[in-house]
C-alpha cells in the first residue's frame, strides 16, 4: 500500500521510533502521543481495517495485544 503510513514505516520510508520488531509487527512510538505511554502496533502484512479482520487473525491479534503491553512494561509504565 503506497499510502499507507504504517506500511512506509515498516518499510523504511518513513522515520519511527521502534521499541519493538518481529517478523510479524512493529511497535513504535506515537509522533504525537496523548499519553506518556502512547504506542502504536502494526502488522507488517498489510491490514487494510479493523473490518478486514476475521477468526484466522485471533492469534496475531492477541500477540499484539501482549507485544504491545511488553513494551510498555518495558519502558517503565504499567
């Protein structure tokens, strides 16, 4: 997706602060947090929507759920 910002984040393209890196995700900071914790996830297999998701993505779901509060925790909130 050549418009997506998160896929030109995965990619290179675009500058992130990345906290945490898999062959499935990303978690990077947010440009402009409105929290002191404020952490975006991304899969790096484009996902157009929340509507695009169905049962097989239950899995990668709850791993970004858990990636996603790992670097939290790791970065001292929680």
């Amino acid at each position: 997706m050549t418009n997506c910002i998160f896929c030109k984040i995965i990619s290179g393209n675009e500058p992130a602060h990345i906290i945490y890196s898999d062959d499935e995700m990303i978690v990077f900071t947010n440009i402009k947090p409105a929290a002191t914790y404020h952490f975006l996830v991304a899969t790096r297999n484009h996902i157009e929507n929340i509507n695009s998701l169905n049962s097989s993505h239950i899995p990668l779901v709850e791993r970004m759920a858990r990636n996603g509060k790992r670097a939290i925790e790791q970065s001292g909130g929680i």
